[in-house]
C-alpha cells in the first residue's frame, strides 16, 4: 500500500505526513498552519536529511523523525487558544523527551508576537516532561503578551505529559 494511503486510512482528517522526494508533504485540518511553515520547522530543527513518518495515539497524531534507522525525535502539532484567537506551535522532543525546540507556527492575535522570537522559545530547550516549566518560574514571561505565554507554556507541558504517559505505555 503506497505510504500516503497508509497514512491517510490511518489519520483520517487530522495530520497526514508523507516524506517523498527529499520534502514533506502535509495536509491539515482546520486551524492548520501552512504545510510548508511545518516542513521548514522540522528541518530547521531535525536538519535536512530527516524522514517523518507518524502514529496516531487515540485522536493524537505523533510525527516520529528519523534519521536513517535511528529514531532522533517525536514532534506534535497543537493550537491553543490565546486571548481571542488560537495559536498553532510545534513541540519537538529528542526520544528521551526533552524539548529540541518549540516553535510558533501560526500566531493569530494583534498582540505579543513575540513568543515566536528564538529568545523567548529557547528558553524551553532540555527541559522534559519532569520539569515544572512554571512561567515566572522556568520561563519568562512578556509584558503585553502574558496570556499568550501562559498558554504555549501549558501547552508544551500537556504534551510532554501526553509523550510521557504514552512512552509509558509502550504506544510511543
């Protein structure tokens, strides 16, 4: 069965990634960044020989990153909502499950944008799912964009809940 098929029957309307040809192919349901700003963030954090493939998790779809027959990562694709509108970032996790990076994909609001900069992201790098990742704690906030950043924060934190519990369970 070709693997866009594959992955079609296995995802239905959510994430639907195939690697062909050196580029990533995607199609998104609704609230669903540009497949190409998703291609672009997991190259620029994986590099460019990375293979994606992904494992749906009861209604969660995991990419799985690989580079050859090593398994380099696990990412996920999530929105949250901001003060009016949602914000759609990537969380992408080593297999030990400490955050490589996040990255704002699509930021909605008129507002605190800034959480987008590599400044404010890094600061998530090598945390893990044990972390409390607590902002005025472990993270900083921004003046003006203090709902924005509380809700990214609680979002990684979910997904790394979400990687851990699965790992957990052997369905990573």
């Amino acid at each position: 069965m070709p693997l866009l098929l594959h992955l079609l029957r296995r995802c239905g309307a959510g994430l639907l990634v195939a690697y062909a040809t050196g580029s990533l192919s995607l199609t998104l349901a609704a609230q669903s960044p540009p497949p190409a700003k998703v291609s672009a963030s997991l190259k620029r954090v994986f590099g460019e020989g990375a293979r994606v493939d992904s494992l749906l998790v009861d209604t969660a779809v995991v990419l799985r990153i690989w580079h050859a027959d090593s398994l380099l990562a696990f990412a996920r694709v999530r929105n949250v909502k901001g003060k009016d509108q949602p914000i759609t970032y990537l969380v992408a996790t080593g297999p030990d499950l400490r955050l490589r990076d996040i990255d704002i994909l699509v930021y909605r609001e008129a507002y605190g944008g800034e959480i987008a900069y590599d400044a404010w992201r890094k600061q998530f790098r090598g945390l893990g799912p044990d972390d409390p990742l607590e902002v005025g704690r472990d993270i900083r906030s921004i003046s003006g964009a203090t709902i924005s950043v509380n809700a990214v924060t609680l979002g990684v934190r979910r997904t790394l809940a979400d990687l851990a519990l699965w790992r957990k369970e052997g369905r990573l």
